[in-house]
C-alpha cells in the first residue's frame, strides 16, 4: 500500500505532499520524505558511471526503512516525485508505471495557465487523479 | 490569460492526435497579442510591450518544456539540451527542425530557422514601402517594419528562454531576422 506521495520542486519547495494513512503519522512521512530528498542528491551529484540507468528519470529505491522502502524520480525539470511504501516485495515495474501516471498528472496540473510555477499544487482535480492512481497501484500484477 | 489556454490546448492536441486546435488560430492569436500590446495597452512604451509579449512566451515554453521532456532521459549538458530544443521541440511547436545551429563553445548559440513559420506569411506593408520612394524616409519605413517583425519575435524568443530555464538553464534570448522568412535566434547563457 502507498501510504505517501510527494511532489518537490528543483529547490527542495514541496509542491504537493499527500498521505494515505488512517493513522495520525503524517509527520513521520514528510520526515521520511524529508531525508530522501538528500539522498536524491547523492544520486545525482555522484551517478555511477557504469550504471546503464545513467540519467534515467526513474531512480529506482532510494533506501529502506523498517517499515517503508522510497522510490524516487527526477525529471528533466528537476522535479523530484517521491513514493513511500508499505509493501516490501514491490515490482520494479509497477512502480515505473505508477511514476509515469504521476509524472503525466503532474504536467497536466502545472500547465493550467492560472498555476504560478514554483507554487504548491491546489488544483483538486490533481489530488483525485493522485489518489486514483495511489489507489491502483499494483493492481495490475495481481491479474 | 485565454491567450496561453489556447495554446495549451494546441500542445494536448499534438500529444494525443485526437484533439487539435488550428494552427491559424494559434498565428492569429499571436499576431493579436502582438497588436494589443503593441498598439493598445502600451502603446507608447515599446519596450515594455516587448517585456510583457516575451513573459507570455516565457510562461508557455516553461510549461511546454515540461510536457515535451516527460519521456526522456535527463540532459547531461547545455549543447543536449540546446539540441532537444532544435529538434523535438521546434518539431512539436512548428512542425519543422531548426536548419542551423551554431556555437562559440562558450556560451552563445544560433539557432537559424530558414522558414520560420510564424513569419512565413508576413509581408511589408507596400503602402509604407511606397512612402519610402524619398531618399530619407525610406530607410525609416524599412526601419519601421523591421521594427513590427521584431515584435513579433519576442513571443518566441520566450517560449525558447522558458523551455531552457525550466531545464536548469538560464539564458538571454534575442533574435535577428535576415531575410523574411528566415530568423535566427541567440541564445547566451548565463554563466
């Protein structure tokens, strides 16, 4: 399960942080997303030069915690989107998918032209896209 | 703000084939712009006309720099970039590449469109070209209409600085137009 998602500007300004939990934690994962922006930068700063996702947008695990492995995901902009899960045996590829639905969200939302580029994403039309996609999300490996 | 919606529309069409919006409606807004800003709103203050023009362009190359980048590997330098924009996106914003590109290796580049559409079907006004049949004045009507062109320029010169900055580069943008149709654009980043 997807228990949070984040958008974060090229200067570390979130842009959108959303959780899906119950639970009164949201703190604890805008930590979470928090710390991974540093590592984000480690990824990009010190790329290894045999890797042949060199430049990818998708930068795959970025680390894991206890209970949350996060994914992240640069795009040409300098936009990171960042995903914290619960599930510990995830798809590589189902994760690619989720990003790229994300990714293709997000670009709808910052081309309305009342949106003020660096600002925080309000539009609810973006929030119930984000939450249809989180909530698909793996789905399609269960079929 | 209708100006940029429609262009919006514009780039959706073009992703999914399905929905388009015609080009002449895109031109003739543009030459609408032009002539609001120019002859309307800042009729005596040409410089600022021009600044407002460029900073719509700026909006629309940020916002279309995003959408045509999704599906691609970040840039690793300038030059990649600057290629993205001669190719994929002149190809998606004008339906041709750029013909010529050109570099110092320090920061300067043209970009030379032999037919840039957006000046494809612009002439001199004969009228002033007739007026000019006196020594003097004729320089200054060829002036003058050199002059409206390069208005029609800064629309573009700013989607070009929006779409580079968006990538992380920032930059100066001008244009130069040598022979209608054809125009070329500078682009000198920032150090």
């Amino acid at each position: 399960m997807i228990v949070c998602v984040a958008v974060v500007g090229h200067q570390n300004n979130p842009l959108y942080i959303q959780s899906f939990t119950e639970a009164d934690d949201a703190l604890k994962l805008h930590h979470i997303v928090h710390c991974s922006l540093d590592v984000v930068d480690e990824r990009v700063n010190n790329p290894k030069k045999s890797s042949p996702t060199l430049n990818e947008t998708f930068l795959g695990l970025l680390y894991p915690t206890e209970n949350y492995k996060v994914y992240g995901y640069l795009t040409n902009t300098k936009v990171k989107l960042i995903l914290v899960t619960t599930d510990l045996d995830v798809r590589d590829a189902d994760v690619r998918n989720f990003f790229r639905k994300f990714h293709a969200a997000y670009v709808d939302a910052v081309s309305n032209p009342f949106h003020v580029p660096g600002k925080k994403i309000t539009s609810r039309t973006f929030a119930e896209r984000v939450s249809t996609i989180v909530k698909s999300f793996g789905l399609s490996s269960a079929s | 703000m209708y100006h940029v919606n429609l262009i919006e529309q514009f780039d959706r069409g073009v992703e999914e084939m399905g929905r388009e919006v015609s080009e002449s409606c895109v031109e003739s807004l543009v030459t609408e712009i032009v002539s609001s800003y120019c002859n309307g709103f800042y009729a005596d203050k040409p410089e600022l006309a021009a600044r407002r023009i460029e900073a719509i362009g700026f909006q629309v190359g940020h916002q279309l720099s995003e959408r045509y980048t999704m599906d691609r590997p970040r840039f690793t330098d300038h030059l990649e970039a600057i290629k993205f924009i001669c190719k994929d996106f002149w190809s998606e914003v004008f339906k041709k590449q750029i013909d010529n590109l050109k570099t110092n290796h320090r920061g300067t580049f043209v970009l030379q469109d032999n037919r840039f559409r957006w000046l494809s079907r612009m002439s001199v006004d004969p009228s002033i070209e007739t007026l000019g049949s006196i020594q003097d004045p004729s320089a200054m009507a060829e002036n003058k209409a050199a002059q409206a062109i390069g208005m029609h320029l800064y629309f573009p010169c700013g989607i070009i600085r929006g779409a580079l900055s968006n990538l992380g580069i920032p930059c100066a943008v001008s244009a130069d137009i040598s022979n209608l149709p054809a125009c070329s654009f500078v682009i000198r980043i920032k150090a």
